[in-house]
DNA sequence: TATATATTCAATAATTATATTGATTATTGA
DNA sequence: TCAATAATCAATATAATTATTGAATATATA
C-alpha cells in the first residue's frame, strides 16, 4: 500500500466517525447519554424527537461505535461507547464556545433573561462542600440522578422543586447543577429559588464533567 | 424564547461545527495546518486535491470559523482559528484508536511492514536528551520545520535524508519525528536509517501534540 | 501595461443524509 | 395465546454534500 492509500483509509475511517457527529439531533442525543444509559422512548422524548427517527440516529451512532447497547426486557438502552466519546464532546463545545460568538450570545441571552447570574465553579463547590455551607441538589429527571450523581446531592427535578422547597435549608447556599454548561435547567431552578428567598447558584458544569474530572460521584 | 428553540439553536450552531469535520479530507487539511500556516496550493499538494477543491474544502473550514487565513503577496495563507481546534482533532484521533479496531490495524501494518518498532515518548526523548544521547532530527518538509520545530530538532526531511547521513551521529540514537501519530513519514526515516546502520527509533508524537503539551519550540 | 500565478467563484451532476410513513419484529403481561 | 408496548426496518421524497469544470478576480513580475 502507497502512502496516500494509507492516509485515505485512515482519514477515511477517522470521518465516519465525525460524520456521525455532523447533525445537532445527534449531538444532543450524546450530551443525554452522557447522563447514563436510556432507552429510546427516553431519548426521543428528551429531544423532541420521533421514535423512528431516534432509533435511526441512534443506529447512526451505533455503526460509528460511538454508542453501545444492552437489551433488558422490552427496552433497549443506549450508552455512550466510552469515555473518549464524551471527551470529544467536551472539546467540541469548548471549540463552539471558543469560536461562534451566536452560541455564546444566545446561552448569555437565555440565562440572563432568567437572572441567574452567580455560577459556582467545582473547586468553590467542593470547598463549601467542606464547610458545610453549601448543600448540592440535581435538577435533572430522577432517572438521570439514580444512573450517577454527584456524592452527597439531593434529587429535587424541575418539577417536584416547588413542593420541595421545604425540605432545603435557608442557612446554606443551594447549588444546583444539571446536564452540563449547555443545560438551562439548574439556571431555571436557580430563579425560582431566589425569587422564594433561597441563596442559590448554578454549578458551572454538570454531572458527566464532573465525573470526568474524578470527582466523588454515587453511581448505581 | 422556550427550552426546544433554545437547544435547537444551541445544538445546530454546533453542528455547524461537526459539519465542518465530517470529510476526511477536511481532517487531512486540518492536520496539516496544525503544523503552520499553508498556503491553497501546498494544502492541495500535500492532499493529493486539486486547487479547486482544496480551496472549497478551505472554504466549507473558514465559514465554520476552524480557520483563519491571511493573505500575503499572492498567496493566502490558512491556519487552524485556535488552540481547541488542534484539541478537537487530537481527542477524535482517540477517540477513532479506541473504537476502530481498522485504524489500528491499518497503521500498525503500514508500520510493521517498515520494520520501525520502536517507539519513543515525549519524557523519555527529555530524558536522553538531558543526557546527551539523543539527537533529534525533523523528517516532515523543510517549510513545516520553517514554521515551528521541537527545539534543538534538526531539518531533515525525507527526500534529504540519504544525502545527509554523513552529519547525522552514530554515537547517539536518532529520533525521527513528523506531523503526528498517524503520519508516516517518522517511520520512514527509521526504516532507513537503521538499515543504514544507525541506532533509530520514532517519537510517538509529533510536532503539534510536542507544543501542545508546552514543551521546548522554535518558531519563526 | 501585459502576462503569469494563486485563488475563488458559479454551475452542475452524482452521491449521501434526513424525516416521515407504515409495516414488522420481539418481548411482556393479561 | 393475544393484546400492548418498544424498537427496528423499508421505502420514499426532499435536501445537502461533493468533485469537476471552466470562468473570473486579484497580485506580482517582466
């Protein structure tokens, strides 16, 4: 084999896999998998989707390797193929944040409108952690916090947060984290919070960076 | 602005993204520019493209914001737009060596059938060179060496090689290096030089992996 | 100013990707 | 066994991507 045959299959092998990444469905499909394993009546209904038109972006992902399946009874739950592939999710949203100011403007645009300003970085969290003056809730859908959450949070979803609010404490500050720096849903929790007379903030990142970083997670 | 038309926008601006990576060639391209600034006809050439199309590749690159260009006298000159762009690249490299067993076999055969086994890190090249028992030759074109060289790396590209054997040393071993782990050019020199009698290996890595991880370069 | 060179542009045909629809398969539980 | 549910498959129309060709636009140099 010549040198430029070589480099064609490799390059070529290299694209089917970025090819498999070139479409927003997929990508968004990737960032909830990031969260654990799901099913594909969970994944269409997160992202909006049709379930035929999921199970085919799903086996889309599935022929790049980029995703794994398991079958338990009637469901069959996708996953992510490794932690490389979340790798490469974090860096290509870095990169989109780095490079088109529209995204930027329109997660500024969408969090201001919702007064969330303070985010909490992982370092300051852990540190209030260790103070005892932060207590951590996760906003995401239960079944995203029962697959892997970070030690010591509280489950409290969108929406059970307004019949939860008792149960949080007024002397602590409440960080609320969810899917990642893309999510809205922490900011969300976020207003409402303030607006009931809680000190809140976002957590910065979500869980799946989280984890990434090797931080102290509850996984079942 | 509701949650789905705030995710739908974020997702598809970053698609934009993976849009723009998803041909091999386009990953060729953005490998090459790694190693400096280029200009449409080098790019072609080292592609195997015609100018047409290298320059509509260039294209389809600038308008995702991968690239930047600067023009100079009649040539217009083509880099990658930042840092993240040569990570995204580097973390789908990984990714494709950890789920696609035909990239690996691909590279490990062009190799083995070059005889060139060894392999040397980045720390172990620190190493022998603190102890003066490395020498470290550049095999890639005279223009990338011009654009960013591992420090005390001296030029020999390829087509040089057997004509500069007499100034390369037997006492030392030589480590050849190129454009990255999955260039071939490293291997090459190896192949030859050990045939030739001298002590040789590869460096795992090549030039821009080098300057990513902060160590020693000359650039112009 | 004329000419050669570097690059882009515009049009096109061939290929590939996508969403939708309805049918099919596999599994559970009545 | 039969109905309900979860997911895939197959077919199709629409849209997007790609390589090629030849023309057009700059820029440098004679």
């Amino acid at each position: 084999m010549n040198v430029r045959d070589f480099k064609n299959k490799v390059y070529g092998e290299l694209a089917v896999i970025t090819k498999a990444l070139a479409n927003p469905h997929r990508l968004e499909i990737i960032e909830l998998l990031a969260q654990g394993p799901s099913s594909v009546e969970y994944i269409a209904d997160e992202t909006a989707l049709s379930i035929a038109n999921a199970s085919q972006h799903l086996q889309t992902l599935k022929s790049a390797r980029l995703v794994a399946t398991e079958k338990r009874g009637k469901y069959r739950y996708y996953s992510l193929a490794n932690r490389h592939v979340f790798e490469v999710w974090n860096s290509m949203r870095e990169l989109g944040l780095s490079r088109n100011a529209e995204v930027e403007r329109l997660i500024r645009d969408f969090r201001t409108s919702r007064k969330a300003m303070e985010s909490v970085t992982s370092g300051e969290l852990l540190n209030r952690l260790e103070k005892g003056s932060a207590f951590v809730i996760d906003v995401r859908p239960r079944k995203e916090y029962e697959a892997g959450h970070i030690a010591s949070a509280v489950s409290v979803p969108q929406d059970e947060l307004i019949r939860k609010l008792k149960s949080l404490p007024k002397d602590k500050q409440i960080v609320a984290y969810c899917r990642g720096p893309l999510c809205a849903m922490a900011d969300e929790a976020v207003e409402i919070l303030q607006e009931k007379g809680y000190r809140a903030a976002r957590l910065e990142i979500g869980y799946p960076e989280w984890e990434l970083k090797g931080l102290a997670v509850n996984v079942t």
